[in-house]
C-alpha cells in the first residue's frame, strides 16, 4: 500500500510536468522544433519569484503572474530573434534543434550569472533554495495537505478547460488549430500565422513561467533546475503523442506518477536502490515510449491493446 | 473588369526558378484556365498569385493594387481565394469549424447570413456541416473547399486541380459547381486542371504553361483548335 503522502507528492510533480509537457508541445506544434530550452524558462519562473520574494516581500503564490508575463516574454523573443528568421530562411529541424540548444546555454548561462549577482547583492544563498519553508498548510479529511498541491492542481485544471475552451469555442482557438493543422491554407484564409505561433510561443514560456513558480516548494532549486526537469518534460510530451495538447497533459501526470511512486518502489527492499538514481526511470520511459509507441498513448488503437490483452 | 493581371512573372521556391515570364489577366464573369504538362509551373503560378511562392521579378496587380510584396493573409483579405490541390480544407475540424475559419476575416454579424448563403449554393454541405472533415468523401471536401471561398465573397478565385483523384461523376458535379461560380456568383476563377479537355471546355480563356514558359495565351476555343498544340502539350486528341 502507498503512502498518501507518497501520492500527494506524486501529484503535485506530476501537475507541474503536465504544465511544461503542454509548453513543449504547443511549441512543437509551431515549428515541429523539440525546443531544448524549453526548461529554462522554469528556472526563469523559479528566479522571478525568488527575487520578487526577496526583494520586494512578495509571497511567491503572488508572483505567478509577474513569472506568466516575464518567462511569457522571454519564449516570444526566442522565437521572434532566432527561431522565426531561421525559419523563414527555410532552416530544417537540425538547425532549429541546434539553435535551441544554444539558447539553452545562454539562458542558463544568463542564470547563472543573474543568481551570482543576485547572491552578492542580497549576501544569501541564490542556489539550492527552496520555498518549502514558506508554503501555507491545509488541513483536509483529518490530513495536513502543503496548498503547493492545491494550488498546483487548481492551476493544471484551470489551465485545461481554459485551454479546451480557447481552442474549441474562440475564432482564435480555431484558427491557431488550424494554423498548427495547415499554415498555408490558413494563410490563404485571411489568418495571421506568425501572430498564432507567437501567442503560442509566448503561452508555452508562460506555463513554464508559472510552473516555476511552485517547483521551489517541492524540490530545492538552482540554475540548473531546468535542465533537469527537461528529459522529463520531453517524455511527458512524447508520451502524449507530441502533437496533441490533451496527450501532454496525460504524459505529464503519467511521468511524473511513474517518477515518483516507481522510486519509492524501487528505494524498498529487496531493490533498495538509492534515490539519487529517481531520473533514471524518466530515461528508462522516454527510451521504453520511443520503442514502444513512437507515437505516444494517443496514438495507440487501444481497442487493439484490449483485444490483445483479452487473448 | 480585370480582376487579376499577371506581368513577366518569374517565380520558384527558395532559390529555384520554375516559372519564367508568366502573363495573365483574369476578369469578372470569366474563368481561365491554366493547362500545360506536369511539372509546367501550373500550381506555382497559383502559389505564386497567392503569396506562397518566391516571386524574382513581375508583378501581381489585383484590383489595380499591386500585392506582389502583400502577405497572403492579406491578399485573401483584398478578395482573393485560393483552394490548393491536396490539403484544402482541415481535416481534424469539423465542417462548420473550416467554415468559420473561412469567415474569420468577416464581421461576426454578417457571418450567419454568409453561411445560409453558402450553404444554399452547396447544399451537400448542409448534411455534413457537423462531421469531421476526415470522415467526408474526396467530393465532399471539394465542395467544402469550395463553400469555404464562396463564404468570402471573393472576387476571384483560383483553383489547383480540383478534380483530382475524383469519380468522373463527382468531377463533374465539381465542374458544375465552377461554372455557377461564374455565371451565378459573378466571379472571376482561374482554374489549374490535368483533365485540359474538360477545362477548356468550360473556360473563356486559357493559358498553356509549358516547362515554366507560356506557349499559347488566348480564348480557349482557340487553344482547342490548334492540334499541334493540344495533341502534344495536354495528350487531348
């Protein structure tokens, strides 16, 4: 049997993956580019509420729209100075892949140098810092629940059905799936393509932003935290299929699931294996999808599985 | 009224040139056809009227505006509809999604009154108006393609082999559905079409594009009557 504390934090890492797996996806989307900076802009979010709390008093729940607009913008100018001109010179996925990666290394770069300026300004600790301290507690059904789980789900759902209901009911919504779907014919349509891309640029960098903020009150976080996080948000996102912005969401919550009980599984007798190796088992998954299912779980004929599986 | 005139336009994709000194000249109430062998140039110059290919040199008037440097959204916003050969609709929407993305740039309360209207000139399109575009026949996403530029209202409209991989009885239908564009909407149509004999047959005036060059530009009556040209160039006997 689980610990319902095992699952609680399971949940609230799992909410924060679905959050980034839907960033990098509706990045995909656009350019049919995996954006390997894509985890910095959580440790941009991280940073923001960091300094707001510091400097300013700011509770971090606080900064979460100030983290939205910030990493918001920062994705929007990678795609409008690199991404989008090497696009329209016609550049493949190789160059685009490449170029992502190097503005991985400036961000994190950038990150670096902004905790250390940051660290000498405030004569404190700008790495390895968390939030755990500060978060609220919630008693709930005889439990003591951190709000970091609360408010985080609240979020991931907010996030859905405003997004179900954006793509599905809103003129925009439409047109940006159509965009995604066909960005000529929408074109010849009279739709504005670069404006779509860049409101989806800039909503993936805003997720991420918002993820960052409730990363520190469940794990200690740095400049690096980003990359870290990000072979996990790339698994999310394959295993929901990579093209489908529901698929991330269901990737995310089963990455994360699947990261946080296979540990606590795994960190038991007779396997007693360490903790320090918990990242394995999103590599072992991101190898096992890619195998398996290339495609994602939404690509899959589950009546298929089924029948299979009766046999 | 001349609707679209084309001047010496060379045209291609990245660096290649595929099209070289193409001219044309569209009006109202008339359909011209571009004909020619595979390879010709045919779609490109479509795209290339449309804002989806590199233009080298020419000019593209519509209205008497040039648009060769207008972004393609914007040229579909000047009244000009463009239905390429595959991919013309979007196939994980519904039909009445496509159809509100082809009114995106209509007032939202003139887009109803639009959408009877094209619905009564396409009625096949009433009785699918709710499914997904996968889920219809090859006819039937033509005709939504076509309801999808009847509810602009354009003044021209260019087609890219709209017959292509159709029954003769559904191509037929779609023919039918081109030549009321004309004489019942009014508009201008430039059609790109591999079944020459039967673009010839319904259009004014026509184009032959052959190796990116144009060979013959006139009414198609003549463009039949020259034997050598038909019987080489579009295998019509």
């Amino acid at each position: 049997m689980l610990p319902v504390e095992v699952i609680i934090d399971a949940i609230t890492f799992s909410n924060l993956l679905a959050l980034l797996a839907l960033g990098l996806t509706l990045t995909y989307l656009t350019l049919k580019v995996p954006n390997f900076a894509h985890g910095d802009l959580v440790a941009a979010g991280v940073y923001v509420a960091f300094s707001l709390h510091k400097l300013c008093g700011i509770h971090p729940y606080l900064a979460i729209p100030v983290a939205f607009l910030v990493c918001g913008a920062i994705s929007l100018a990678s795609y409008l100075l690199v991404y989008r001109p090497l696009w329209r010179r016609g550049a493949g996925i190789v160059t685009l892949m490449i170029a992502s990666i190097a503005v991985e290394i400036v961000l994190r770069s950038g990150l670096h140098i902004y905790a250390d300026v940051l660290s000498s300004h405030l004569k404190t600790f700008t790495r390895g810092f968390s939030f755990a301290w500060l978060d609220w507690s919630v008693e709930m059904y005889g439990r003591t629940l951190t709000f970091v789980v609360i408010a985080s789900t609240c979020t991931l759902m907010a996030v859905t059905i405003s997004l179900y209901l954006f793509l599905s009911k809103t003129r925009f919504g439409t047109a940006m799936r159509a965009a995604i779907e066909n960005p000529s014919l929408a074109s010849s349509l009279g739709i504005n393509v670069d404006l779509v891309y860049a409101v989806s640029w800039f909503l993936a960098g805003a997720l991420a932003g918002v993820a960052g903020v409730f990363l520190p009150f469940r794990m200690p976080s740095d400049p690096e935290v980003g990359w870290e996080m990000l072979l996990r948000t790339f698994t999310a996102s394959i295993l929901g299929g990579l093209e489908s912005l529901m698929g991330a969401i269901l990737g995310g919550l089963l990455t994360g699931f699947a990261e946080v009980l296979g540990i606590y599984v795994l960190s038991k007798p007779p396997v007693s294996l360490s903790t320090a190796y918990r990242p394995a088992i999103s590599c072992a998954l991101f190898i096992m999808v890619l195998l398996v299912a290339p495609g994602g779980i939404t690509s899959l004929d589950w009546r298929r599985v089924l029948r299979w599986r009766r046999k | 009224m001349v609707v679209l005139r084309v001047k010496d336009l060379v045209a291609g994709y990245g660096n290649l040139r595929v099209l070289f000194g193409a001219n044309l000249e569209v009006r109202r109430r008339e359909i011209v056809a571009i004909v020619g062998p595979n390879g010709s140039g045919k779609s490109t110059l479509l795209k290339a009227i449309a804002g989806l290919a590199t233009v080298f040199s020419g000019r593209i008037l519509f209205d008497g505006v040039d648009m060769t440097a207008v972004k393609p959204h914007e040229r579909a916003r000047m009244g000009l509809a463009y239905l390429p050969q595959t991919d013309n609709v979007f196939s994980r929407l519904t039909v009445r999604e496509n159809l509100i993305l082809a009114g995106y740039t209509i007032p939202k309360d003139e887009f109803e009154e639009r959408l009877e209207e094209a619905l009564e000139f396409l009625p096949r399109v009433r009785a699918v108006l709710h499914r997904k575009v996968w889920a219809l026949s090859g006819g039937e996403r033509q005709m939504v393609a076509i309801a999808m530029a009847v509810i602009r209202k354009p003044r021209l409209v260019m087609l890219d082999e709209p017959s292509a991989s159709l029954a003769p009885k559904v191509a037929a239908q779609i023919f039918d559905k081109i030549v009321e564009l004309r004489d019942e909407l009014g508009l201008g149509v430039v059609l790109v079409e591999q079944n020459a004999r039967k673009a010839l047959e319904i259009s004014d005036r026509a184009l032959l594009l052959v190796a990116g060059r144009p060979v013959f530009w006139g009414p198609s009556r003549k463009l039949r009557e020259r034997e050598d040209l038909v019987e080489v160039y579009l295998g019509v006997a």
